[in-house]
C-alpha cells in the first residue's frame, strides 16, 4: 500500500490537531443547540467524522447519507444519486454534514439541496479537504480543514477504487497507480 504513494501531503499529526481545532469551534457554534445531529456522507467521510465527533464536547447524534458521483475514476461522472438515505427525519434539527473533500461541490451542492428541503433548523457543511480549482458549482464551506492542489489523494477515508481509505496520513498516489 504505501509503495503506491509518491508523498505524504497531510500527515496524520497535523490532520488530529486540525481536527481538534475545528471541534472546538463547532463545540461553541452549536453549545445552545439541544438537537445537533451530525450527518456524515459514506463512505470517504466516514475517518474523518469518527475523529471529528469526538472532538466535539456536546450531545449529538450521527446519521449516515452515500451519495455517490464518482464510481471507480478519478473524474466526477456529474451523476449523483442517492445510494443510502437517512435513517430518521432532520426537520426542526441543527444539521451539520461532515464530508472528506470537495471537488466539484455536485455532491454537497445536492446534498444540501435535498436535505434543505427537509426543513431542518439550520444546515451548514464541514469538510476536511477542499479543492478550490476543480469547483463546479457555487458551495458555501462552513467549516474547512485544508486547502489544497489538485492532486489525486488518498488515505484517511480516501480512496482510489475503494482502496487506500485506512492509509493514517493523507497522500498522493503515484501517477501511475491510477493511469494504469
Ligand atoms: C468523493 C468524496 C466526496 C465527493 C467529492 O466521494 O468523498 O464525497 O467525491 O466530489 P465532488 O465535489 O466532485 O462531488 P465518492 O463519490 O468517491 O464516494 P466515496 O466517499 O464512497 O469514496
Ligand atoms: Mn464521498
Ligand atoms: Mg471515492
């Protein structure tokens, strides 16, 4: 596994003291909110939020949405579809959905779309990972951890045709991995 990758782009040090950080933030955002529930997006999410709920010192609940636009290529079909919905109602609740990169913005900009029109109390978007230069569609970013190039990544709930997610660091894959 670690011979396919060319560089480590976050290490995994730097990625729990940026997680720590945003929960804190979070921590004070929603202190008042007595129905916080945190959304995450299968699967790439899935890392990221079990650190980041435990860095958030309040009452929540989690729920779990897959919504996928990319199948097994590095490039975003535009297709987004709902794969696994979620299991209990957001209306009247402070949502947060928890992401592991934007790329496009289709994903969350669906996302966003679908579960405003549930009517929750209020809706914002962390994600650990943005990339500015491949936006498509105008996303407003709530909570941000790094931005960075575009360069294929993995690790730390990434993937590359369902690999690499368990990598500690996140990572640049050597070219050749995915140009086959
Ligand atoms: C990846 C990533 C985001 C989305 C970002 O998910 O985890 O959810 O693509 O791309 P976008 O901004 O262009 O929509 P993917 O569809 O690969 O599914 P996965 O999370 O199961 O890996
Ligand atoms: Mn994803
Ligand atoms: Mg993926």
């Amino acid at each position: 596994m670690l011979n396919d990758v060319k560089q480590v782009l976050i290490t995994e040090e730097q990625l729990l003291e940026k997680v720590k950080e945003l929960g804190e933030k979070i921590t004070n955002d929603y202190k008042d909110s007595d129905n916080f529930i945190v959304i995450g997006v299968l699967k790439g999410a899935v890392v990221f939020m079990s650190d980041l709920i435990r860095s958030i010192e309040l009452p929540l609940k989690i729920d779990f949405m897959a919504v996928s636009s990319y199948g097994t290529s590095t490039e975003s079909s535009g297709v987004v579809r709902i794969l696994k919905d979620l299991d209990e109602s957001v209306e009247g609740k402070d949502v947060l959905i928890v992401e592991d990169i934007v790329d496009s913005g289709l994903t969350l900009s669906y996302m966003h779309k679908i579960l405003k029109s549930r009517k929750p109390a209020s809706l914002k978007i962390c994600t650990l990972l943005d990339k500015p230069n491949r936006r498509k569609v105008d996303l407003k970013i709530d909570y941000l951890g790094f931005e960075i190039p575009d360069d294929f990544v993995v690790g730390y709930g990434l993937d590359y045709a369902g690999k690499y997610r368990n990598l500690r660091d996140i990572c640049v894959l050597k070219p050749e991995i995915y140009k086959g």
